[in-house]
C-alpha cells in the first residue's frame, strides 16, 4: 500500500469491514461494525497513552480482524487489499477451525507471539472489548472460561503494552462478578 495519512487508512478499511460484516449483528443487535470500531477505539487509547507500536497497522488489524475467522473473505483477499504484513497480522488472529476447539486459543496466541507488536496489541484491545456483562443465555461454566481464557490472554501477552495490561486487568477483575 502506498503511503497514505492515517484518516485514509482508517476509512479504506472501515469500508472494507463494514461490506465483508454486513449482515452480521453483535449478541446485542447492533451491527457488528460496532464491535470492530470499538476494538479500534481501544487501539487509539493505548497509543494515546503509551505509543510504542505502529497505529496505521493496529487500526487496520483491528478493523480486519474477525473478516477471515467470520466471512467468505480469503487470506489472498486482505493481502491484495492491505498487503502482506496485515493479512499476516489478521491470520494470526483467526483461530484455526482445524484444531480442537481448547487448543484453537493457545494456538492463535503462539502465533501472535510471533507476529509484530501490532497483532498483540490487537487482540488485548479485543479482548477488553469483549469483556462485557455476558449474553444472558450464557451458562455460569461458559462465563467462567471465558474469564479464564481472558486470563491466559492477559498472561501471555503481558508487557506488550502497560496501558493495556491495566485496563484488561481491570475488565478481567470486573467481569469476574458474572459468575
């Protein structure tokens, strides 16, 4: 991609994302360009307060990030599009639907760790995002694992950024009063 400001880039790939998500809704209704906006949301906080990564290509991941694990778009799709690096980045945090799904989580987040800080940041930003009060027609179990799963996420990509570690400590803390 050539070089282009940031507001160019950040349009470019709403775009993108709101066609390949179109008819997808969030568990709330809402059209689920909302969750990618607030994934991206998350990403300008972090760098607003600790501006150790790349924002053109965390707001692009951001963005992308669910387009391959949630819509016929393909791997070569976002590379022609967005070039390689970020369909790397989204790659990464596709879970391989190949896998059992307990190994899926472990796996993406190995493949994050060997991806640029960018990818990281990203899936913190989701994750944070994502800790909400839970749908109502979630059992107690669920709910548990999903705290657990936002623990292990917290773990292992801790130190990426000290703004985001705080702030999914804080939801992970918070979320912990649905079960």
């Amino acid at each position: 991609m050539e070089k282009q400001d940031l507001h160019t880039v950040y349009q470019k790939t709403m775009a993108y994302a709101a066609l390949k998500h179109a008819e997808q809704k969030m568990p709330t209704g809402l059209p689920y360009v909302v969750h990618l906006s607030n994934v991206a949301m998350e990403v300008v906080l972090a760098h607003q307060q600790e501006p150790n990564f790349n924002l053109k290509e965390a707001l692009q991941l951001a963005l992308l990030h669910d387009t391959l694990e949630d819509t016929d778009t393909s791997f070569e799709d976002i590379e022609y599009e967005f070039g390689k690096t970020i369909a790397d980045g989204v790659l990464a945090l596709t879970k391989n639907q190949n896998l059992e799904k307990q190994e899926q989580m472990a796996d993406s987040l190995h493949r994050i760790l060997m991806k640029k800080n960018e990818v990281a940041i990203v899936k913190l930003c989701d994750r944070i995002t994502n800790l909400q009060p839970p749908p109502p027609k979630w059992e107690k179990e669920k709910i548990k694992n999903y705290y657990l799963q936002a623990k292990t996420i917290a773990d292992i990509l801790k130190g990426k950024n000290s703004f985001l570690d705080q702030r999914i400590k804080e939801k992970i803390e918070d979320y912990s009063s649905h079960f």
